[in-house]
C-alpha cells in the first residue's frame, strides 16, 4: 500500500465515517477507520499513514489526547482535527496546542479537507 | 318670716292658728255686716216711707186749708164787693178807684197776715184781664188760655206747680170764681202761691238724722223745694233713678245716687193729683253706719280673742313641741359633729321613741364613724402615697374624685378639677378611641384599658389607664374608677422602636426587591445558557449526520461523473437515513421543550408491549426476558409510552457496548400495583458511576458519543405527564434497573 496516500480516519460516528472513507477512497486515498483513541493507536503501532484525521470528541481518549500520544511518538505526523463542535469552544482551544495541521468544523467543505490532505 | 316659718315648728303652728281664726273672724264680720245692712236698710226704707206719707199729708192738708180761705176769700164782702166794682166799672169810674183802693188795702192786708201768698190778682172773665193785682205790673194783662182762668170760671181750681209765665219760676195758683149778686161768674180771684213755703214745709226732716233730706220735683224735674229751688243749677233737669221712676208715675224704694251724686237709700213717691214728686233720701253712709259699726266691733273683738288664742296655741305647742324641738336641737348639733352628744329623753310617748331612736342611731353612727376615719385615713394614705393616678368619674366623665398625684401630673387643682368633665385634657387624636374603649365599662367584667395622651403640666404625656365601673344594687353602672400610670417613657420607646422596626422592614423590602431583581435576571441568564447549551448540543448532534449528508451527496456526485457507481445506493441510504437523523434530533428536541397534550386510547397492556418489544432492533447476543404481569386494558398515551420504553430499552442495550457482561440479558417485568402498571426494565450492563445516576435525568446529560442527552428528561416528562413515577437504581458493574409506573386509566386530554 503506498503510504503517502493512506489515511488514519477516527471517528465514533459510524455513519460520518463511512461516508468519509467512502468520499476519500473515490478520490485514491486508502483509508483505515477506528472508532477509538484506543484502537487509532493500536493501528498507528502497526500502519504508516500519510495523514490522520481524528475526531475531537471520541468515547473513552479524546481526540485530542490521542493524538497527543501519537505526536509524542511521531512528531512529523500530519494531522487534522474534525469536530462539530462550535469556533472558539473549551474543546477546539485544547486542541491548538496538540500539533495538529488545522481543525475542520463539520460539516466541512471537501475540498477544504482534500487541500489539506494533498499538501 | 318665711325662713322662721319654715324652721319653726312653733311658728308654723301658731301662724297657721291664726291665719284660720281670723279667717273666721273676717267671715263673720262680713256676713254680720251684711245682714245688719239688709235689716237697717228695710227699717230706713220704713222711715223714709212713713217721713213721705207725712208730708203728703202735710202737703195735701195745707194745700186743702188755701183752698178752703181763699173759697172763703172770694165769698167774704170785702173782695167779693170791691170785685164786683173792679170787674164792673170802667178804671176811671170814681167807684171803681175806690174799689181798687180798698181792694188794694185788703189784699195787702191779707199778704202780709199769709206770708204763703205772693199776689192776689181778679181776672176779668171778659177775655182774662187781669183787672186787679197786688203786683200792679200785671194788671191790663191778658190771661186767657190760662188754666187757672179757664178752669176757675167754672169752680175752685188748684193749678199745681207750673213754670210762672211771667217770671219763670215754679207757682202754684188757686183759682175761684167770682159771682155777683144775680148768681153770674163775672170774673176769677186767683191766689198766686209763693213755693218758699213748700221749703220750710218739706224741710222739716222728721227724725231722718243727718244727712236726711225730703224735696219736691216737679214733673218737669224741676226741684220745687229745698236748698236747689229754681232751675239755674240744673238747667236741664235733675235726674236721678228715683225722681225719674217717680216722673213716671211709680212710687217706691232704691238704692242709688242722688242729684250730687252721693249714694244714698231714697224712697220716692208720685203725687198724681199735685203732679209733684214727693222724695226722701238719707246717705247710705249715714244709713248703714250701724252696720258697719257692727261689723267693726265683731271684727275687733273677734281678733282679740284670736290673738288670745293664739297666744295659747303657742303656750301649748311650746310645750308639747318642746321635747321634739329639744331632739331637734341635739341632732342638729350632733349633726354638725357632736357625736358624744345623745338626745334628751324626756317624755315615755311616741316622742320619747323617737329620742332613743335616734340614740340608737347615734351610736351606730358614732361606731360607723370611728371605723370609716380609720378607713378613710388608710385609704388616704394609700392614694395619698402612691405614685399611680386614681380618679373618679361620673357617666358623663365629670370628676367626682381625683388624687392628689393627679392634680400634681396636671397642675390643677382639686376645686378646678372636681365637677368637670376629663375628656378635654384627653389628646383630641385620642379622644375617639378613650370614648370607644370607654363603652366596654358597660358590660361584664366592667373594665377597660386605654393608652392615651393628655396634656399634663408638663404638655402632652402618654398614660395608661385601666378603669373600672361601679355598679349599683341594680346592676348599673353609676361611677367609674380609673388608675393610670405615666407610660410616656414606654410609650415613646415603642414609637422608636416601630419606627427601627419600619425602617429596617423598609430595607429588607428593599434587599429583597434587588435580590428578587438579580435573580430574575440570573434565571433569564441561567436560561439563555441553557437554550445555549441545548442548541450547542442539537447543533453538535446534527453536524455529524449533516456532514455525512454532504460527504455522501459530494460522493455520489463524484461517482456520478466518474461513473463509478458501485456504492452510489449505500451513500444514498447514509444520507437518507441521516436526514432522518437530524430530523429526529429536531423532533427530541421539541418534544423536550414543548409539553404535548397526551391523546389516550386503550390497549391490553402486556399484548400492546409485546407488539413494541418486537419493533426493537436488538442487539446481537441481547437476550430480552419477558416476565408479564398485567394481562388488562389500559389506558395511555402509547405512542409516548413507547417512546419511553424504546428510550429505555436503547439505554440497556447501549450499556452492553464496549462492556462484556457474559450474558447479555435485559428482564422486562410488568406488574399491576395499586391503580398503576408497575413497567421495570433491568439489565446487567455497565452500570451507571454514582455522579452520573445523579444527573440521569438532567436535561443535555449524555455519557454516549452521540445524542442530545435529552433522552431521560424526555422520559421522565411523559412518565409524570400520565401521572407515574420513574426512578432508576445502578450500581457499576452489576447493571442498571430502571422502573417507571403509569395509571392504569389516564385521563386524557384527548382520546385517541
């Protein structure tokens, strides 16, 4: 699998998600899904991606902490954040200081997301 | 006098004695005075009658002696001869001058021997002229229609009492006929009377005393005789009630006034064949002077032996009075204070009791009096000494009493108090309420307590009073006692400390209006944060099926023009069933927020639940025991009910995840409690931690990764709506039992 073109999605939202990887894999991305923070880093441990896309808000870790934990072992790792959360709200702050690329506002324009997966 | 009357027994005794006597006395004078006067009045009538028919007599005797002489004149040679001459011969016959001559001589002759006789005259009976007079004036006169001419032609003829027309005066005239020789009436003698006789004649009062007088008057009435002769006086007449009956022909007794108009008894009489009235009066002074005479004495002698009686009334009643005046003497002393003194017993009658009566009394008054200064000094001491104020009104609030510490508080004294009335001094604020309390002193218990003001020397100071009426043996209320005690300190402390008490209710009120305003403002705040929050979540929630929407209709759009169509059918379910997402979080919401009206209908409840349970999408390994206990109709609303139940049974499934409970198994038990459906939904899952069983039911509370969190407070809105209790009990690790009950019939706002 080539690397450069394969996603970490992780997402609780089973419906999002599917429709992301779908959306994702008609434009030639790979995609592997977690529903966890736990199951992400446990598919980081074994996979290389080109790009996470994370949840902010994920049952059990928090998107934010998760890649936190993915940053501490893999700093150059691009990352972006997605929430449905509002601009300026508690969650969105804390994420800032996590070393992510950018956070998306769901629902997201595709080519927002698309731009900065290309880059 | 009067005062002594009233005082004296004596006096009165006396006075009244004499008053009655001399009543009698003057009672007896007076009838003894009348009928002396009916008697002397008879007997002077009697001795006027008898003076009147004597003179009459008199009269008619003397008048009848004229008559005879003057017939006998006219007969003797010397007139009748010389006559003959006189009224045959011409005057200036020789014969007849000596005729005239010596009838000139005779008749003088026989004037002066009759002193009644004023002039002789002879009267031609050839038209009567008068041939002769002794007054020669008169002679050559005619008198012609004369009645003494006319009727002494025919015989002897008295003319009665008839004005002279020669001199006006009264004149009597006797007329006889002169015949000659041959038996022919050749002429008339006719004597003129003077009337001075009739004077000396009536005059003579026959024994008729002082004031007794006997007059004639003529039918002219004219007085003929006595000391009023002539007409000069009387130029009309004299008239008195007898003269004028007498005029008139009557005769008979009056009492009335005489001419000088002087009462007087008269009795008068008519002489018809004199035409004169013959009258006879006597003073009724003079008449009726024994009468009165009589009247005097009894009068005088009757209150002689008045006053001797009197006198002899008083001795007595001096002496009988004198043990009751004695008595009267001592009481009156004992009276005036003497209490040592006891009133003399000096006689064994009715008197005598009377005295050891009022001794008796006496002692008991002295006893009475010893004990009442005894008691009246206590009591001075005790009002006099005490600082409280005691007065003592009558009903119309007159001071009858007032203590002394009173008269100090209100710089009075006790004479400008007693007798007037307290309610002036009374602050006129407070007057109303003193009358009005005041009205309470008439019915049982008969006290009262007022709290006014009164301006006391000092200006105006709160008192309190507590009265008191005293009733009399009947029960009413004739005096009122009250006791009253300066409370101005009290009163003026109360007055401050009402006013604190206003102020500081003033400020809470104050407090509490900003506080109530804060609040307000914080639950507006409090709820604009809520709404906030709630529309964060919705908005959270909805994004994640927005943004599948958008992914997928972006994908399929892409697809579309790649013609890659493998998976255009699942895109198109996810965003379906997306939408149907967001629609159902719009709906949840809703309902959170808007109360519905519950539209009931009937269903077997245990068959109705059933029929719901099958609907549920059941996880995998779930296994759902049925353990039912209410096979009958009931009444709800079942589409909110299975909301509740499907909400419920999603919470047990969803506490599986993520979770390995071995055997997954969820019991639904239904039972009939009371008038309830009794549904319990137990599972053994995760469990819910402590803090978060506390906010189960809080709105926007959610533990999953997807939801409002409005699904409890859903739950337990509709469960509460039928009227039902919901309550859950967890314990992490061994499962969560969540039971709620419903009414077996629901009243419904609507049927379904």
């Amino acid at each position: 699998m080539d690397d450069r073109r394969h996603l970490l999605l992780v997402e609780d939202d089973r419906d999002f998600s599917e429709s992301l990887r779908l959306l994702l894999e008609i434009k030639g991305f790979a995609v592997t899904r977690a529903v966890s923070g736990e199951e992400a880093l446990d598919l980081f441990e074994e996979n290389r991606f080109c790009c996470v896309l994370m949840d902010i808000k994920l049952p059990g870790m928090s998107g934010v902490e998760t890649l936190a934990a993915i940053m501490s072992r893999a700093p150059d790792t691009r990352a972006l954040l997605m929430t449905g959360c509002e601009r300026g709200s508690d969650e969105v702050i804390s994420a800032s200081r996590s070393g992510a690329i950018s956070v998306l506002y769901k629902p997201f324009r595709i080519n927002e997301l698309l731009n900065y997966i290309d880059n | 006098m009067l005062p002594l009357l009233r005082k004296s027994l004596v006096a009165r005794l006396v006075t009244g004695f004499l008053l009655l006597s001399l009543m009698t006395v003057a009672a007896a004078s007076s009838i003894s005075y009348i009928r002396a006067r009916d008697v002397l009045v008879d007997s002077v009538y009697e001795r006027l009658r008898v003076a009147v028919t004597l003179k009459e007599n008199e009269l008619n005797r003397w008048i009848g002696d004229q008559r005879q002489e003057i017939v006998y004149l006219a007969k003797s040679p010397e007139i009748r001869d010389n006559a003959a001459q006189l009224l045959s011969r011409e005057r200036s016959h020789r014969y007849f001058r000596e005729a005239y001559f010596r009838m000139s001589e005779n008749s003088n002759a026989f004037i002066k021997r009759n002193p009644y006789f004023r002039e002789i005259s002879i009267l031609s009976a050839d038209g009567g002229r008068v041939v002769f007079s002794t007054i020669p004036e008169h002679e050559d006169t005619y008198r012609p229609h004369d009645l003494y001419f006319t009727e002494g032609l025919k015989q002897t003829y008295v003319q009665n009492v008839y004005p002279s027309p020669q001199s006006q005066e009264p004149t009597m005239t006797v007329a006889t006929p002169l015949i000659n020789e041959r038996g022919e009436r050749r002429g008339v003698l006719a004597v003129h009377f003077n009337l001075d006789w009739m004077e000396r004649l009536i005059l003579e009062n026959a024994g008729l005393g002082e004031t007794g007088e006997t007059y004639l008057v003529d039918k002219y009435n004219d007085f003929v005789s006595g000391r009023h002769f002539g007409r000069s006086e009387f130029p009309r007449g004299v008239h008195t009630l007898g003269i004028d009956r007498a005029v008139s022909g009557e005769s008979g007794y009056g009492r009335y006034l005489n001419y000088e108009g002087i009462p007087v008894v008269g009795y008068y009489r008519w002489i018809a064949e004199r035409e004169l009235v013959l009258m006879a009066e006597m003073h009724e002074q003079e008449a009726l002077a024994p009468a009165k005479s009589l009247g005097l004495i009894i009068s005088f002698v009757g209150s002689i032996i008045s006053f001797l009686l009197a006198v002899a009334i008083f001795l007595l009643a001096r002496k009988t009075a004198g043990p009751i005046l004695a008595i009267a003497e001592t009481s009156r002393r004992i009276a005036a204070g003497e209490l040592d003194l006891d009133v003399p017993v000096l006689t064994g009658d009715e008197v005598g009791t009377l005295a050891r009566a009022i001794n008796t009394m006496v002692a008991k008054l002295r006893s009475l009096y010893v004990s009442a200064a005894r008691d009246e000094e206590k009591y001075r001491l005790l009002v006099e000494n005490q600082t409280d104020l005691v007065v003592k009104v009558d009903l119309e609030g007159r001071f009858l009493f007032v203590s002394s510490t009173y008269c100090e508080m209100f710089g009075r004294s006790e004479g400008e108090l007693l007798g007037n009335a307290f309610m002036p001094l009374v602050h006129p604020d407070d007057q109303e309420a003193t009358a009005r309390e005041m009205e309470k002193l008439f019915v049982a218990p008969h006290t009262c307590y007022i709290e006014q003001r009164a301006m006391t020397r000092d200006g105006w100071r709160w008192f309190a009073w507590v009265d008191s009426a005293v009733l009399d043996e009947n029960g009413e209320v004739f005096e009122i006692i009250g006791v009253g005690r300066d409370i101005t300190d009290r009163k003026l402390a109360e007055i401050e400390l009402e006013k604190y008490q206003k102020h500081l209710e003033e400020i809470v009120e104050e407090r509490t209006s900003q506080l109530r305003d804060v609040q307000s403002e914080l639950v507006q705040k409090e709820r604009l944060a809520a709404l906030g929050q709630l529309a964060a979540t919705v908005s959270h929630e909805i994004r994640n099926p927005l943004g599948t929407i958008r992914n997928a209709v972006y994908t399929i759009d892409e697809s579309l023009a790649r013609e890659e169509l493998v998976n255009v059918r699942k895109l198109a379910e996810l965003a379906q069933r997306n939408i149907d997402r967001c629609d159902r979080i719009i709906n949840e919401m809703l309902d959170f927020t808007r109360k519905r009206e519950l539209i009931v209908s009937s269903y077997n409840f245990d068959n109705w639940l059933q029929s719901v349970v099958l609907e549920l999408d059941v996880p995998e390994g779930v296994v759902i025991r049925k353990n039912l206990g209410c096979d009958r109709e009931v009444t709800f609303d079942s589409e909110l009910i299975r909301r509740v139940i499907i909400n419920i049974m999603s919470n047990a499934f969803h506490s599986f995840m993520n979770y390995d409970a071995g055997r997954k198994i969820v019991n639904l038990t239904t039972k009939v409690r009371e008038s309830m459906v009794e549904v319990s939904v137990a599972d053994n899952g995760s469990g819910i931690s402590p803090e978060n069983l506390k906010k189960i039911f809080e709105p926007l509370f959610s533990t999953k990764g997807f939801g409002v969190g409005l699904g409890m407070a859903i739950v337990k809105n509709i469960v509460e709506d039928h009227g039902g209790e919901i309550s859950v009990s967890s314990e992490a690790g061994e499962g969560t039992t969540v039971t709620f009950t419903v009414p077996l019939a629901t009243n419904g706002g609507r049927h379904g």
